[in-house]
C-alpha cells in the first residue's frame, strides 16, 4: 500500500502543472442542464467540454464551451448506463463548423463525487480525444455544500481528473485511476460584463428595492476601491522602475482625470469665498459658503451641455443645407423636360447619324452634365449669397 501511495503522488505531481480553466459561460451551461433535466432528484448530468488542448504550451486545458448529451444510469447498479455516440459525433461536427478552435477536450458531470461508472465512461470519451479532462460541477446551493462538506463550502465548485494507469511495485497488474489537477476560474471582457449584468437581473424578492439599491452602490463603490488600489499599484511599479512605462495605459489614465471635476481649485475658492464672506458677514451679520465646491460640477455639466447644444446646431445646419439642395434639384428637373423635348426633335430631323457624329454627341453630352453639376452648386453658392445680402 506505501508503494501504491508513492505512485500516486509522483503522478499527481506529474499532473501538477495542468491546470484547467473554467469559464463561467461553461458553468451556467452546466447549471441550465442540470435543472432542465435532474432537478429534484439524485440524477446526474452527463456533459462535452470543448476548448484548447494548451499542455505542450505548459498552460493546460481552456474549457471554453460545453454542451450537453443524452444520458442514462440505473440507479440500483452505477455500471449500467447509457451515453449517445451518435449525437456526440454530431454536434461534435456541428461545433467545428460553428468555431474550429474549439475542441472536444473532455466531459463533465454533476456528481458531486467520483461515481463508480466514470472509468468506463472516460474510455468512451477516449475515442474523440486522447488524453480527456473529467470536471466535476457541484451545482449544489452554498448552504447545502456547507452541511454535506462539514463547514468547508468556500471554495470553486469544481474539481478536474486525469485518468491515468497506475503501475505498482510490488509487480501486481496495474489498474486505472483518477488524479486530481488543480482548477481556476477565469472569464474575458465580454464574460465579465455579461456575468455582471446577469447579476444585475437577479433579485432578491425577500429583500426591499431601497436596500438592494444600497447594496448595489456598496458593491460599485467596493468595484471601484478595487480598480484605484490596482491603478495605485501600478503606477507604483512604475515610478519605482519595476514596471515599464505603457503609454496606453497612461493616455486612459489621463482621460480619466480630464473628465473629474477639478476639486482642489473649487477648495481654494471656496476657503477665498469664505474668508470674503466672513468680512461681509460682520457687517451685515450672515455669512455664505461652500458655493465655490459647487461650481467644479457645475462647469463639468455646462461642458456636455455645449457639447449637446453644437451637435444639435450642426445637425440643423446639415438639415437646411440638404433642404437647399433638393429645392435646387427640383427645379433643375422640372426645367429638363424642355431640353429633353427639343433634343428630340433635333435627333429626328438630322436623321441617323453617324458613328463620328454619335461620339461627338457623347462627349458634349458628358460635357452638359458635367456643366449642369457645376451650375447646380453655382446656384446654391448664389443662393445662400443672395439670403445674405438679404439679411
């Protein structure tokens, strides 16, 4: 048994470095299975992992995506149990078409523990992919995590193996088990702000709209804390030349500090405004301050408000230029229908002409149009020129 021990921990050592990311799409994937399919009942949920097989790179598996598959267990005997090929090998191909980076990396179930089946079906999960991750997904509540564990429900709710052969010393047959890897959690941009305003959406129907809108301002301004003591960090590392300079960073930096009310001028007018008004107050016995504190806002809201006004002027100058020149166009169509009549007359008199004739017509034709354009933008030159001496 000590030899069996030691071979275990060299592999589990060996499997160290693999780690596995999760991402929360994967997660609420597992989650929308698991209540659409077992929910009250001791049924688990059998899934596909897809991602990024990055082990030759030293950094693991990405599980990017997931879907789920027909399965069936008895629940009197583990090892009998039923899993769809079929439908596998089909949205496999499905999925390829869809983004081929991704990969059939592994499955996952709902446990929340190892099963005695898991075995067999990892060897079926071999035939799509060589070496397949096993994650197990405890959907289970916080609380219900808490009684079942005895207190200790603080961590991720997933756990990911490796099946492997263990050899043993004493020259017994070697038998297959599963090592555990460690687990992250991670999610890009797009999942973070997607993950955030899911949050959002759920509410707690037993607690009041005035405190959870309290607690969804103590939750951004904790948000907020978080991202200025990472700023303050940086900028640290920077000064202490640790860190090399990004000028990116810095450019966003100070467009940050652009748009925030300049507080240290409104300090230093509003302690000027209170010594005036101190003087003033012994005279006429009341005394006013803090408006110097107010204008720093005051100009800030002035600011996008001229910025709002030029638009919408602009806007209503682009409209009226438009206006203009669809009057002129107007009346530069319904003056055609004459030049069109007598074109015609002249063309039927001279009779057919010739092939010289016919490319000399072309060339004075392109000529008359292009004069027209040029008349066109002439007579609405002249236009806004007569409204001016009008005015």
């Amino acid at each position: 048994m000590a030899s069996t021990s030691r071979t275990t921990a060299d592999l589990s050592s060996t499997f160290a470095h693999q780690q596995c990311v999760v991402h929360p799409l994967v997660l609420l994937s597992i989650q929308d299975h698991f209540h659409r399919v077992a929910k009250n009942t001791r049924k688990r949920v059998v899934g596909i992992l897809l991602g990024q097989d990055l082990t030759e790179r030293g950094q693991g598996y990405n599980i990017s995506n997931s879907f789920a598959v027909p399965f069936e267990e008895d629940e009197r005997d583990p090892r009998t149990w039923f899993l769809d090929h079929d439908y596998v090998e089909a949205m496999n191909d499905m999925f390829k078409k869809v983004n081929a980076r991704e990969k059939l990396i592994g499955w996952y179930h709902t446990g929340p523990k190892l099963r005695a089946s898991d075995l067999e079906i990892n060897d079926v999960i071999k035939r799509y992919t060589p070496k397949p991750v096993m994650v197990i997904v405890d959907i289970r509540p916080d609380h219900e995590r808490e009684a079942a564990t005895g207190g200790n429900a603080g961590g991720i709710p997933t756990d990911a193996y490796f099946a492997v052969e263990e050899i043993k010393d004493d020259g017994t047959s070697s038998q297959k088990t599963f090592v555990h890897v460690p687990s992250v959690i991670e999610a890009e941009e797009a999942e973070e702000i997607g993950v955030e305003h899911l949050l959002r959406d759920v509410k707690n129907l037993s607690v009041g709209t005035l405190s959870s809108r309290v607690s969804d301002q103590l939750s951004s301004l904790r948000g907020l804390g978080t991202r200025l003591v990472e700023i303050k960090e940086y900028l640290e590392e920077v000064v202490a030349g640790r860190l090399p300079v990004n000028h990116q960073i810095v450019y966003n930096l100070q467009d940050v500090f652009n748009l925030l009310p300049n507080l240290d001028a409104a300090a230093r007018s509003s302690s000027s405004v209170t010594d005036s008004s101190s003087v003033a107050g012994d005279v006429n016995g009341t005394t006013t301050a803090g408006s110097g504190s107010k204008r720093p806002f005051t100009v800030a809201t002035n600011d996008q408000l001229l910025v709002m006004y030029l638009s919408s002027l602009i806007r209503a100058v682009i409209a009226l230029h438009d206006l203009v020149l669809n009057k002129q166009t107007a009346a530069h169509v319904d003056s055609d229908p004459s030049d069109s009549h007598d074109d015609a007359t002249s063309s039927t008199t001279t009779g057919a002409p010739t092939d010289a004739k016919a490319d000399g017509d072309q060339k004075k034709k392109d000529g008359k149009d292009q004069g027209e354009e040029k008349s066109d933008a002439q007579k609405a030159k002249d236009w806004f020129k007569g409204d001016e001496q009008g005015h």
